[in-house]
C-alpha cells in the first residue's frame, strides 16, 4: 500500500494533488507522505512485537524535523551518526536515551555531547574508540553504555558502494577478534558494556544475508551475555524497497504484493524471530531507507526537451545535487509524470541543468512523451534523497513538504540563493 496515486489523472500524495504543491512551492520540490511514514514504520514495529524490541530509525535517511517529530511520536528511537544528528533530534522532540550512537569517527567533543544527553549506547567501531569512550566518560565522571559493531564478514550482495558487513571495507570489529576487545573492554571502569551491533549493508531485497549473519552472531551474543550480561542486540538497518514499478501505468503498486519474490516486514520477522526470541535480550533495529524511502518524492519541472541525432534529452530543473543516487550508485528512480501522459512513449535520458555528464537521472528510457512546463516525479526519493543534497553549482537547496491527508505544510523553505555563501567573505588583503 502506498500514498501516492492517480486519481483521474493527476498524481495525488494522499488527499493532495502534487501539481497543485509544485505551483505553490516551486520546484525541484520534495513531497512527503506522513501515512506512509507511519505505516512503514508500524509495519516494521508490529512484525517485531513477539520480541522486547525498539526501532531506532536511521536518521541519516531523512532528518527532516517533521519526519523525526512523526517517528517519535509513534514511540520510535533514533539511528545516529553525529553529535549534529543527536542536535536535531532533540530539536525535534525526540528522546538522547532512545539513540543509539553509531559511526567510525566519533570525536571528543561529540562523545561528550552524547554522553551528557545520556544516549542509550555508542555503537563503537574500534578499540581505540572504545579507549576514548571510556576515557571521555571518566572526565566526566559518567560510565558510558557501549556496544561493540560486530562485522559478520557476510556479503549482503548489494551495491559495492552501500556493503558493509565484510572485511573489505572499514567498519566494525571483525567477527573473530570481538571475544578479545569485550574481555579488554570490560577492565575500562567507565564503560559498561550494553549489546552488541551488527549491520552488513543497505538497499537488501534478499532476507538470506541476514539469516546467514543473525545465525552466525547468535552464539557470540549468548556468550557475551553470559559472560558480560549484555542487554540488547542490535541487527542494523538495511531492509530493501521496491524501486521499480513503484507506480505501473497508474495501478497502485508501491509495495509488493502477498506471494512476490520480495521481502517484506513478515518475511524478515519470520525468518528472525525464531532465532532472536531465547536470547532473552532486547532487540534493536536501525532502518532507514524501508521507513523513509516510499514515503518521498521530488518532483522537477521540464525546462528543454531537446532531441540530438540519437537521443531525446529531458531537461528539468532538479539535478544531481537535488537526488544524487542515479548519479553516485547508478540508482534507479522511477519518473512519472504529474499529468498522465497518453500511450505514446520515447526513449528518453531525464538530466539536470548541473554541468557534469553524470549529471542525469535515467538513461534511455521509454517515458511518456514530455514538453516544456511539465512536472515529473522521481519516486521512491524519500531515503538518502534531500540529506545527501549540496549547493554544487551554486543551487539552492530544495524545500520540503509533509502532506498528511488533505493537509500540507513546507516542512523546510526552500533555501535563498544568498544564504549559499552567507558563511563566506573575502580576504582583507583582496579588497
Ligand atoms: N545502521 C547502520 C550502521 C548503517 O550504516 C545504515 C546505513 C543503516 C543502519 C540504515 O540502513 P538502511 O535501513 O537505510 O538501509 N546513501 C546510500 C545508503 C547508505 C547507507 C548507509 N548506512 C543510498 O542512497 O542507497
């Protein structure tokens, strides 16, 4: 189910039409649902409920203080990265004691930070992090709630870019070596060690990778329970969308359907569950892009259609600063238009107006056939869409709106052109 529909043949968000946001608002405009938001994450919450759990969503997908506001409300805790992300959502209304704190490079001052809003654990990467949590928190005359990230060394057969959990890449303790680093760990009179973490990658349609590492870590939680009395297990975030077909010829089809190869919120939890349930600990889960990712959009006006020899060139007002993952992780976005278009479709290579060849969100598809003033929609663009925005070539950062029923609201304005160099001056000695 999803909230982003036809009705006649202007595309809707709920009880709103998105053409009527775009000529109030301007474009590129990034449009969110709040009833999916909602529904995502009660799905991922329910599923988890034979278990004492918590689902601390992956903030680095979408900081939008309203998005952060909507999760909390429903009970949710928070993923997060950054003294800044922990900033936002206390700014938000959301709960320090309800984070957890992940990342490689945690510095000084963000472990204080962390530490004086009492976060519910430092998902440490490293020993010598885990030196420095500890020695933070005896300055402070505080003990530090720790869990390590355990690397499963499992492939979770996603993009190169978007792997985590194998010994290729940098984060976590390797699987082996975690026995040694808790023993260590536990003589550091500041720290107390809370679980352990684990997350092997993002965008994973397949629920096999994460039943390979689950089963693989299982006997390493026992352990550590027995011998440090962890308290919870985190298994990450990283459970996939559906990015294709998001909307086929105007059938609602934003999420599979029961019986397809796809996995989904049962899936995971039946698979899981089984393999959780004893441990008697309480269990985390830090999705981002399975809450935020169906819940967005952003939709971009045509500038130009120009035709070349070989190609017809859609040129519209968002580009890869707006939505970089065509770009960076040859990402696949479905685009439709606003006003549904008849039968006649061209192959068609969607860019932006940014100088760089990369600079394009599809490639030689058939799409509708498109002039000057239409409004598109990229779907599917509420996860690691606006967060990963820049100003590069001097644009401005897109606004944001939340739409909940018939009601809308800009969640962010978009971002005067002047306000891109407000922090710059030129040197004393150049004037
Ligand atoms: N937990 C940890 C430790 C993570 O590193 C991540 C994502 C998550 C949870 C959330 O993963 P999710 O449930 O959203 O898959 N920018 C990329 C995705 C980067 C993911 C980074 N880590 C993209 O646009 O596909």
């Amino acid at each position: 189910m999803h909230d982003f529909r036809y009705v006649g043949n202007k595309l809707y968000c709920e009880g709103v039409s998105i053409e009527s946001l775009a000529k109030n608002h301007g474009t590129p405009l990034y449009v969110y649902s709040q009833a999916t938001l909602t529904r995502r994450f009660l799905e991922l919450d329910r599923a988890m409920s034979p278990v004492d759990h918590l689902v601390c969503f992956a903030m680095k997908s979408n900081s939008n203080q309203s998005i952060l506001r909507t999760i909390a409300n429903l009970g949710g805790g928070f993923d997060i990265v950054s003294g800044g992300e922990l900033q936002r959502v206390i700014a938000a209304g959301g709960d320090a004691k309800k984070c957890v704190f992940a990342g490689v490079g945690k510095t000084d001052a963000e472990i204080e930070f962390a530490l004086r809003k009492g976060v519910y654990s430092f998902n440490a990467e490293s020993e010598p992090e885990l030196q420095r949590i500890n020695k933070v928190a005896a300055r402070l005359k505080k003990i530090a709630p720790v869990a390590v990230r355990l690397n499963p060394n499992v492939d979770a057969k996603t993009h190169a870019k978007i792997t985590t959990g194998t010994y290729e890449n940098k984060f976590g303790i390797a699987f082996e070596d975690i026995a040694g680093v808790y023993a260590r760990a536990s003589k550091l009179k500041h720290l107390r060690l809370r679980g352990l973490q684990m997350h092997i990658g993002s965008q994973l349609t397949d629920v096999k990778p994460f039943e390979l590492a689950v089963k693989k870590v299982v006997p390493v939680v026992e352990a550590l329970k027995a011998q440090h009395g962890i308290e919870f297990f985190s298994i990450g975030g990283g459970v996939g969308i559906v990015y294709q077909d998001a909307i086929a010829s105007g059938d609602a089809k934003w999420w599979a359907q029961e019986g397809e190869n796809i996995l989904t919120p049962q899936k995971y939890a039946a698979r899981l569950l089984p393999l959780l349930k004893n441990l008697g600990l309480r269990i985390l889960m830090e999705p981002g892009r399975y809450i935020s990712g169906n819940s967005g959009i952003l939709v971009t006006r045509v500038e130009y259609v120009k035709r070349t020899g070989k190609k017809n060139f859609v040129i519209v007002d968002g580009a890869m600063n707006d939505l970089i993952r065509p770009a960076f992780y040859d990402a696949y976005h479905e685009i439709v238009p606003l006003t549904k278009k008849g039968g006649v479709t061209i192959s068609s290579d969607v860019v932006g107006p940014v100088c760089e060849s990369g600079d394009y969100f599809c490639k030689d598809r058939e799409l509708p056939k498109v002039g000057e003033g239409d409004y598109l929609a990229l779907l599917s663009a509420g996860a690691y869409g606006f967060v990963m925005a820049s100003c590069y070539n001097t644009r401005s950062l897109a606004a944001e709106v939340l739409v909940s029923g018939k009601k809308s609201a800009v969640v962010r304005a978009r971002q005067p052109v002047k306000d891109i160099w407000a922090g710059e001056s030129v040197a004393a000695w150049l004037k």
